[in-house]
C-alpha cells in the first residue's frame, strides 16, 4: 500500500491511495469465512456452504464492502493523524480493476495565518436611546393596529384609506383591454401613494379621477373609480389596553409607556450588537489575507442550500438554480470559513475565555424564553442530542469572543441616523463595485 500527496494550494491537497489485492487478501478471506457462516444455500448445510462457491456468487460484493472498509480504515489511521483534514473530505475517484485498488482524496488543511493587531481595527456601532417620542409613535401605533376602519362618505382627506378600480388608458385616453386593478388600497398616510393624493383628496365615492404617473421617462395613464372610502378609528388609549398589549406586565398607561420603551431599547441593544457582530466580522476578515480549504467552502455553501430547503418547507422552490445561488453566495462563504479559524485564533489569543456553569445556565434560560420552552425541557433536549449540546459551546465561545472583541477593538460610536446614512453609503458602493 502506497500513499501519495498532491499540493493543490497551501490549504487543498489531493490524497491518493494505492493497494492491490495482496493488501487486501487477509480481509477479503476472514469476510468469505464470516460469510460462509451466514449463507445458506441450496443442497449445503448451514455454514458449509464452498468458500469457491461463495467467491463465485457473491465475491464482488463482499470484496467491494471489504474495499470501503479498508479505505476508511487507511483515511482514519494514515490520512487523519498526518495531515489533519478540514470540513468534509471529498472522494473525487476510486477504482478497482485488475486487482488493483486506487481511491483520492481531496482535503482541506488548516490555513497557517498570523492573527492582525486586532487593537487598531475601527468598527462602527450604532448608540440610541428611545425618546420618549418614540414611545409616543409606538403607541400610536399599537392604537392603529387595535383600531378599525370604518367607512365614511367623504370628502377624502390625506387621513383616509380609499379602494379604487384602476383601468390603463392609452395615449388617447382610452381604455386598454384587459388592463383592469378592481379593489385596489390606497392608505394615503403611506409614502408609498403619495403620487394619489393631489388626484384623489377632495373626491367622494362614485368619482372618476384620471391622472398620469412619469416614472424613469415613461408615462402611465389610468382612471380611477371610487369605490369606497374609510377613515380610521383608533383603539381607546386606556388602562384596559395598557394591559392587554403588555399581557399584564403594565396595569395602567404610564406603565405601558415604560414597558414599551423597555421593549425597544432591547430592540435596539440586540440590533445594534448583531450589526456589530457582522461588522466586527467583516473588518476583522477584509484584514487577514488567507486562503480556505475549498472541501470547507462547499460544506459552507451546502448549508445554505440546506437553509433554503427548510425555509421553504423542506423542499426548494421548483426551478431553484442552485448552482447559480452558490455562486451568488460564493463571497459569503468564503467569509464565514475565513472567520472559522480567525475565531478558534482570538479565543487562544483572550486567554480568560472559558465556559462556566452560569454560561450554560444563562444560555438555556435564553434560548428557553426564545423557543417558548421550559429551561428543563430545553436541558432535557440537549441532554438527548450531543451534537446540538456542542454547538451550545460553540455559540457561547463565539459570544465571549465578541464581548472580548468589543472590550479591545476601536469602536466609533455613531447615532442612529448617522449609522443608517452610512450603511446606505458602503450598501450603494458594493453595488456599483458589481
């Protein structure tokens, strides 16, 4: 039996085993006796059945389990201790014919990088505090949403809602067949109608308006009906409502104030450091110039795949390109394999990280409130799924990096609309670099 090794790149090898039948010989003759024990055949007693005869009917396939057998015997005690693989090694051949047995690998090894001054790398987090104006806008909003339209006559004001039939006309002003919206919404509050508005305020139900939209140097023409109009009827802002859209936690208005603004601070602190996480991930990632095993990358990319399928159902939509949205993510997942071994660097590199009791503790009660699970219901599925109990770990490791990393990094603390304005600014960028 020979090995060989083939260095496609500093992180990509091919591995080639090579064996004849004289390596195999040993374990295709103890399979035939383990065989000969367990066929019975026509005319034999059980367990006499002729090891020439066995060979005969059944060698190939008792050969080939042999064959699989002694490859992942070889990769486990020869490839895995001397060249330590990464992600998910691929079997790109593997051959018998003329008794003579050769299998290649592909495997990713782990990239060899220096770890960057993580200290002089800046990274943006969004700072806000929710205004009691906010709160105000909350809960006018939760006062929509108990509330109801209800219709009126009109005259239509920038207040109301109105539902139209619009018909296209063409250049003449007439109508063009088959070319008819009946019961469309207009809630002339939203930006999104803002071009209705100076056609329809002042209208009442049975009106016609014509008017023509201009839109990238083409002009849209239409004829609306009024069909209806409604106003909307907010919900009582009282001690009863102040309960219910707190599920008792606030007995009366003030309360709910308070609750609401409690509510979107967390929504803004937990939106602000996931935006730092990826933030953090994408700087620290654009600093450190390596390559990554692409066995690593195609698992990556799987996953993804994988992820689409569940979200829609469990089966991906049909005529789903999924060569071409592994291109599309290719950038991606080439990110998060890099960030893989940035992160096992920074936890030897924050040397107090450490998983403690209270972590595991902390976590489950979290993830239990997310899920709407008991925590011992949550311990009990950990505790039946191993594979589920590591990824705990991981995704508590991968937590503390993050404190550690917001405690050392440079962070350029920006307002709210000061960071939004400049997402805006790198998301047009990116897009025009395409």
């Amino acid at each position: 039996m020979d090995i060989s090794v083939q260095e496609l790149t500093k992180v990509d090898k091919e591995i080639t085993i090579n064996a004849n039948r004289e390596d195999l010989s040993q374990s295709f003759e103890k399979a035939y006796k383990k065989y000969q024990g367990q066929i019975q055949m026509p005319g034999f007693r059980p367990g006499k059945t002729p090891i020439g005869l066995i060979k005969k009917r059944f060698g190939k396939e008792i050969e080939l389990e042999e064959i699989n057998t002694y490859v992942q015997e070889v990769y486990e005690k020869e490839i895995v201790p001397e060249h330590e693989p990464i992600g998910e090694t691929e079997m790109v051949d593997m051959s018998w014919e003329d008794d003579k047995l050769e299998v290649t690998f592909k495997v990713g090894v782990k990239p060899v990088f220096e770890l960057k001054e993580i200290e002089k790398i800046k990274i943006d987090k969004m700072v806000h505090d929710v205004t009691d104006e906010e709160v105000e806008e909350e809960v006018e909003r939760s006062l929509e949403r108990q509330g109801n339209w209800e219709e009126t006559d009109g005259p239509i004001t920038e207040e109301y809602r109105v539902t139209v039939d619009a018909i296209s006309l063409d250049e003449d002003g007439k109508h063009v067949e088959g070319e008819k919206d009946e019961n469309q919404k207009l809630d002339l509050r939203q930006e999104g109608a803002k071009d209705f508005k100076e056609y329809l305020v002042g209208k009442k139900v049975g009106d016609v308006v014509k008017m023509e939209l201009s839109e990238e140097g083409a002009d849209d023409r239409f004829e609306l009906h009024v069909k209806k109009i409604e106003k909307m009827s907010k919900a009582e802002l009282n001690d009863e409502f102040a309960k219910e859209q707190s599920n008792g936690e606030a007995k009366n208005v003030e309360e709910l104030k308070s609750y609401i603004k409690s509510r979107m601070q967390d929504y803004y602190d937990q939106s602000s450091n996931d935006m730092f996480r990826q933030d953090a991930i994408d700087a620290i990632t654009d600093a450190h110039s390596f390559d990554v095993p692409d066995v690593l990358k195609a698992q990556v990319l799987n996953s993804y795949v994988e992820y689409a399928k569940q979200q829609s159902g469990g089966e991906l939509p049909k005529g789903f390109d999924i060569e071409g949205y592994k291109e599309k993510m290719d950038d991606q997942a080439q990110k998060e394999a890099k960030w893989a071994f940035i992160s096992e660097k920074l936890q030897e590199k924050f040397e107090d990280i450490e998983i403690k009791p209270e972590d595991i503790e902390e976590f489950i009660a979290v993830e239990a409130a997310k899920y709407g699970a008991t925590v011992d219901q949550l311990k009990s599925y950990y505790a039946q799924n191993p594979s589920m109990l590591e990824n705990m770990r991981t995704s508590i490791r991968e937590n503390k990096v993050f404190d550690k990393l917001s405690e050392v990094v440079k962070i350029n603390e920006l307002s709210k609309e000061e960071f939004r304005l400049k997402r805006e600014e790198k998301n047009k960028k990116e897009e025009t670099a395409k």
